[in-house]
C-alpha cells in the first residue's frame, strides 16, 4: 500500500497556469509584474487585474490544481488615483501537487 506523495505548487507553475487560464481575457487587464506569493497564506498567489468575471473564476476553478478562488479591492499606490480605483486582488489557493 503506497502512499500519496505531494507537494506545494512553485511559483513558476502557480504563474503559468494563471496565464495560459487568463491570456485570452484581455479586457481584465491582469497585471502580470504584479503576480506574487500571497503573504501569511499557503499555498496561495496573488495577480491584480482591473475586473472580474464569472469567466475568469469559472476557468480557475476548473482546474484540479486550484483550490479556492477569491478577490479584493485594491487602493491604487499613492498618487496614482483618486478615490477607488476599479483594481482587484485576485487571490489563488493551490491544492498539493501529486509527485
């Protein structure tokens, strides 16, 4: 009886999968420099993007790789706006990856 090895997706891989799921959405506006680990959070990526769409997160979720989806608002950097700028977080929590 063998056991199920796993082990957290990389970076690399986290990136990829978002950009090749997301590349033909172009009216998100996916900030891809702003692609990161999601501090305090396992197994967790961020990416901001301009909008959200029920075909971006429907995508997503649709992937074994992909545990959870969910998003934020975000504050444009200091003076880069006023008021609220129409930027979100998009936040994505990985499930192990079989070795």
């Amino acid at each position: 009886m063998g056991t199920i090895r796993s082990r957290p997706i990389t970076s690399k891989e986290a990136f990829k999968l978002l950009q090749t799921t997301l590349e033909d959405l172009d009216y998100l506006n996916v900030k891809w420099e702003n692609f990161k680990k999601t501090p305090r959070s396992e197994d967790t990526y961020q990416v901001t993007i301009d909008k959200i769409s029920d075909e971006a997160i429907g995508r997503l979720v649709e992937s074994e790789l992909v545990k959870d989806v969910y998003y934020c608002p975000s504050m444009p950097p200091s003076g880069m706006g006023y008021g609220i700028d129409l930027r979100y977080r998009l936040h994505v929590r990985f499930n192990k990856v079989k070795i």
